[in-house]
C-alpha cells in the first residue's frame, strides 16, 4: 500500500462520501508536506444539482474561519515582538493599554494573558459576531465588555489556569499598537508582517491566501437537528442563518468582533506553510521556540495548549465557532506537524488529526534511515552483553560530533530503555552513531556460568564493547544509576572519553551517600504518588526479598515508580511485557552491594582532559537539596531543565538538545 493511499483511507472513512460538509488536511515535516488532501462540499447546505454544476467540492485552498486557531498565531506575534526587544513578557499588561482599558486590569502581566493565567473573564462570545460586509470599531467593543467583565485577583506566579477569549483580544490591542499604532482591525496585516514577510515570496503569498479574503471561501455549518443549531440560533446574530437542506444549515461569511482571538481566516495550505515555518526555526529565534514547546503550567506552553496523546505531550491550538472547526498540531520531537479545517462546527478534527500523525509517525518509523544493528559482544569473564548501534544511513549533513555515543541505561537490575534518546540525538543531527546495551545480568545480556556482578566488571564491560566496534573514542552517557558507570569509566580510561554526559545521574560519589539518596528518591515517590501508592511500594519492597516472587515485586515496583519519573505521570506509557521480563532483583541487590562495597572514594576524574556536564530535572527525583550539593562539587557544568523530572528526553527533548548544543559548542 503507497503512502498517499493509507492517509486517503483515513480521510476517506472520515468523510465517506463526498456531499458531505467538507474536511481539508494536510500533514508535513520541517522539509514539506507529505500529504494533503479534501474531501466533501464547500457548500454543503445547498441543494445537490446545483453542487453538481459549480465545482464546489472542497479544495486545500479554500479558506475557512479559523476561530481560536488565531490565539497561536498572536502568541507568535507577542514573541517575534519580544525578540525585537519592543514587549516583555513580564511587563504588566495594564502598562501599555490606554485608561478607559486599564483600570479593569488587576496586576497580569503580558505572558499570563498568554498562558490564560491572567485572571481574564470569559463570557460567552457568542453574539460577539459581525457580518463580513459590516465594520466594526473592536477597541470600543472591547471597553464595553472590560467594563462589564472584571479580572480576578491574581498572584504575580502559580496563578491558575482559565481559558480567556477576552485576554487575546487585549493581546491583539497591545499588537496593533506596538506595530505602530494602527487600528485593532488592522491586526491581521500585523499577523502577516510580523510572521511572514521575509519569509516567503510574494506570489507565494498570493497563491495560498494568508488570512486574505480575495480566495474562495468554504461556508461553515451546522446540522439542522442538533443541540449546536439551536444554541446558535439562540445566541447569535439571526442574519448569519439564510441558507439551508434538509440536512445542513449554512453560517453565513462573518468575523468575530475580536480579530486576536478569533478572527482570521486561512486555508489549510496558508496554516501548513506557517507550521513548516515554526519546524525550521525561521519565524521565531530559538529562545521563542523553547518558549512554545516548554510547558507552563499543566494546560499550556507559552502559545499552544498540552494533552497527552498515548504516552506522548503533543502541543495544539483548536478552534470553534458557529461553523467551521479547525485544529493545529505539533509533534516536535517527531518533526511533524498538521492541520485539519472542517466546514462542520461539530466535526471531532482532533481525533482525525490524532490518526493522520499516528499514521505518519509509524511511516517515519519504517523509512527512518536510523536502523539498530544487534550484536553480542562477549565480556572478559564470557558474559554475553546485548548491544544495539542506532545508525543514521542517510547522512544527509555532517554530525555535530564525529566520534559515536554510547548510552548507559539507569537501575539497577532493570534492562535499556534509551533507544528514544538515541533516536532523538541522531534525529538533531548531533552524531551518526549511538550505541545501546543491556548491562551484565539483566535484559538479554545473560551472565556466563560463574558469572559475578561486580562494579569493576560492569566498567570493563564498556570498553570491551568499545574495543569490539574499534572505537578509537566514544562521547559517553550515564541516565541515572548508568552516570555512576559512566564516571567510574570515564576515571579508569579517560584517554578513550571524548566527552561525559551525566544525564539525571545518581547523586553520589561514594558508598556512605547511597543510604541518603535512596531516602530522597523515597520521599520523591511519596510526593508524587500519594500515600495509597506509596504504601502499596513499602508492601513491594518487602516483598522483593521473598525467593521465588523477588522479581515480580521488582517488576511491580518498577511499573509504579516510572509513572513517577515523568513530569506528568499521566503521560507515562505502559512497559512493555519484553522490558519487564529483562528485570532482575537479583542484579539490584548484587550491583548495589558491589557500590556499596567497591566505592569507598570519592570518584575521581581528569576534569581537564575530559569535557563533562551534569543535567538535572528541576523536579528529578533526588530534591533539590541533594542535587545543588552534587552540583557544587561536580568540576563539569550543570544544566537544570525547568518542568523536567527524571528524563529529559521525554518531558524536555527540544530543551535537552538545546542543553547537549550549548555544551558541545563550547568544547
């Protein structure tokens, strides 16, 4: 089956037949679009003859209202504002708005109208419509409604979460009037100067319709027997209601009263072309996307709203009126990105949408150029260690690294889990090869008859399996407990480190430290679990020291504690049955009797020779105590990731780059 053809069939079981109100997508990289397709009527709510004759099947060109789509694109006008240096996201928003506004604002600053944590009201909007052919005067509509609608009080921080229509229709003042202080109307011309000149060509412009009203149309509508019509009926202006069948009630052309918060149109091509834009990094600075793709709080980056998305954060902005239905969506770990217009009001575009980028992403997976070769390399003692090297086939540029990484996976007693991050580092274009492995007794790394588990082996280990792919140096990566492994390597053969990540890495540098990290690791879980949780973990940790259950105690308390060590638990995917049968409590009791009895020292490492930085979650599992302590005396940098727990390349990737970057750019 082609690609094209699997992305038809979903869009096609979506609309199943063509004279039904239309539905545009298309899906696309930081490199193009990959697919775009539409289906159904433009003008769903005339008779079928006259459909027959006027070509009015709908088109990716077709432009439709956006609705709340429009809040993404005045977040990114904030932020390309800020970068001139003409706003600060921290500035009181009441500081630049003029008197008969300001004196209904409380104290929010410009980010907090945002991230809806500004303490806005949000009445319906509903009569807040006016007909395409109508002007309107938006600045003394919204007075009027300010002066009726007052903020809550808020703190300057941890202020709560509450959707606001009304604080991105201040946004769009505070836009209008910094671009030069032209009319609220005037605030999609803004949206196209500040976001898309320089950035396209002319004709290109013209040919697909930005927020411009001089392209084909689609019109929006609703069905005749639904709870939605009446409401619309009800609430908003009647001369908007004209056209209709026995199905479909036409929504005649009209703009909400608030061009910032709702107002401009576009195609599902001019929306592609912008979100092909963000992927690349050319409308706004790196410090801005950061800023979009870092959550704020549990509902919102700084311009996209978060959900949870079968284990994964996706970031998406949708939007609905009394018409069309539209959604963004941006999977930036996946470079992927779509969008989807409907001509329904109350068409489901996110679940669409949801099943166009699943189905992308499993075609990245097959066509990915980074295939994993396996291979068993054999230890000095006979052990058979389980290696996996991640390679990037394609090399379509020059790496930023030139020698390969190797990854050290956490635990102990648990087998790897770091192939995401192999695939991320690869992805960014920071090296062309990453090695992963299962450590000695756990996962399909099985120990040789007589084999030990001792910290010396382990370390031996590494650079039996550099030497086996003949290395002549490797960057090395330790997450959690695999950072005690990688410093004890990078201490006993520092002439074959290029450099040293320590990625969460276990706080300690020695045996008497261990009893005190396992207490604030205790503590951790405590918090973010709750007491029923984490009593069920005390029942567990008793249980793991019972022969013939030890391991499925040890499975059991793995399978509760990862759901921890994500920044939202809620995100956390399932294990998969094949990771948790490569558990074993014995190498958790073995490899941290063999700490606790080989590492009496501080570990020491050439520092001058060896360029290395820590990363911290600023929520990791060890408190901030512990880490600021380990911080002080590490002699490499440190980096702490804000809304990060314990792994970063899950709750943090694009932050995690940025860190790995930064720090690679300095060596």
């Amino acid at each position: 089956m082609s690609t094209k053809h699997q992305y038809d069939q979903i869009l096609s079981s979506k609309v199943p037949h063509q004279n039904l109100p239309g539905v545009q997508v298309i899906i696309l990289t930081s490199k193009g679009i990959i697919y775009e397709g539409a289906r159904g009527l433009a003008n769903p709510a005339v008779k079928q003859q006259q459909t027959e004759n006027n070509n009015d099947k709908l088109t990716n060109l077709h432009q439709a209202n956006l609705y709340s789509v429009t809040k993404f694109f005045t977040a990114c006008c904030i932020l390309r504002l800020v970068e001139e240096g003409k706003l600060n996201l921290s500035a009181k928003a009441r500081d630049v708005l003029p008197n008969n506004m300001k004196i209904f604002l409380n104290d929010c600053t410009i980010q907090q109208l945002v991230t809806h944590t500004s303490g806005a009201p949000n009445p319906l909007p509903l009569s807040w419509a006016h007909a395409s052919d109508q002007e309107v005067d938006e600045e003394s509509l919204l007075g009027d409604i300010l002066s009726k609608n007052s903020f809550a009080k808020v703190k300057s921080s941890n202020a709560p979460y509450k959707y606001s229509n009304i604080g991105y229709w201040i946004l769009g003042y505070i836009i209008t009037k910094t671009c030069g202080d032209v009319p609220m109307e005037s605030f999609p011309k803004c949206c196209n100067e500040l976001l898309f000149h320089g950035n396209l060509k002319r004709e290109d412009e013209e040919k697909i319709g930005l927020f411009l009203n001089d392209l084909p149309m689609s019109y929006g509508c609703v069905s005749r027997w639904s709870l939605l019509h009446l409401v619309a009926k009800l609430f908003c202006p009647p001369e908007l209601f004209k056209i209709s069948n026995k199905s479909w009630v036409r929504i005649e052309p009209h703009y909400p009263d608030g061009s910032s918060y709702g107002g401009l149109v576009g195609s599902s091509r001019s929306l592609a072309s912008f979100l092909q834009l963000i992927l690349q990094g050319k409308v706004l600075s790196s410090s801005s996307l950061d800023l979009l793709f870092t959550p704020q709080n549990n509902h919102m980056s700084v311009g996209l709203h978060l959900r949870s998305h079968q284990g994964m954060q996706i970031y998406h902005k949708e939007g609905g009126g009394a018409g069309c239905h539209s959604t963004i969506q941006f999977r930036p770990s996946h470079d992927l990105a779509g969008c989807v217009i409907s001509c329904d009001a109350a068409y489901d575009v996110n679940l669409l949408m949801d099943e166009l980028l699943d189905c992308a992403s499993e075609i990245q997976k097959e066509h990915n150029a980074i295939t994993p070769e396996i291979e068993t390399v054999l230890a000095n003692d006979g052990t058979k260690l389980h290696t996996k090297v991640y390679t990037n086939n394609t090399k379509d540029a020059k790496p930023l690294l030139e020698y390969p990484f190797v990854l050290i996976h956490g635990g102990p007693g648990v087998p790897d889990y770091l192939a995401d991050l192999a695939h991320l580092l690869i992805s960014k274009n920071i090296v062309d090869s990453v090695l992963c492995f299962d450590q000695r007794g756990v996962g399909l790394s099985r120990l040789a008859p007589g084999g030990q588990i001792t910290i010396d082996l382990m370390v031996d280990d590494i650079e039996c399996i550099r030497k086996r792919y003949g290395w002549e140096k490797v960057h090395v990566l330790g997450h959690s407990w695999g950072g005690v492994l990688a410093r004890l390597y990078a201490q006993k053969k520092p002439n074959y480190v290029a450099s040293l990540v320590l990625l969460s890495p276990s706080a300690v540098s020695q045996a008497s430290e261990w009893p005190r990290m396992e207490l604030e690791v205790v503590k951790y879980n405590q918090r973010k679990g709750g007491f029923m949780s984490f009593a069920a973990l005390g029942v567990l940790s008793l249980l793991i020291n019972i022969p013939g259950i030890s391991n499925i105690a040890a499975r059991m308390i793995f399978t509760r504690c990862i759901k921890n060590y994500y920044f939202d638990p809620s995100t956390a995917p399932n294990p998969s049955q094949d990771f948790l049968r490569g558990i074993s409590s014995n190498a958790v009791f073995l490899t941290k009797a063999a700490f606790m009895r080989e590492i009496k020292e501080d570990m020491k490492i050439e520092w001058k020779t060896i360029p290395s930085v820590a990363i911290f979650g600023e929520n990791d599992i060890y408190g901030s105590k512990l880490i600021s302590e380990f911080s002080n005396s590490f002699k490499g940098d440190v980096e702490i990731i804000g809304n990060c727990s314990h792994q970063a390349w899950v709750d943090q990737p694009a932050k995690l780059v940025n860190a790995l970057q930064t720090f690679y750019g300095r060596i």
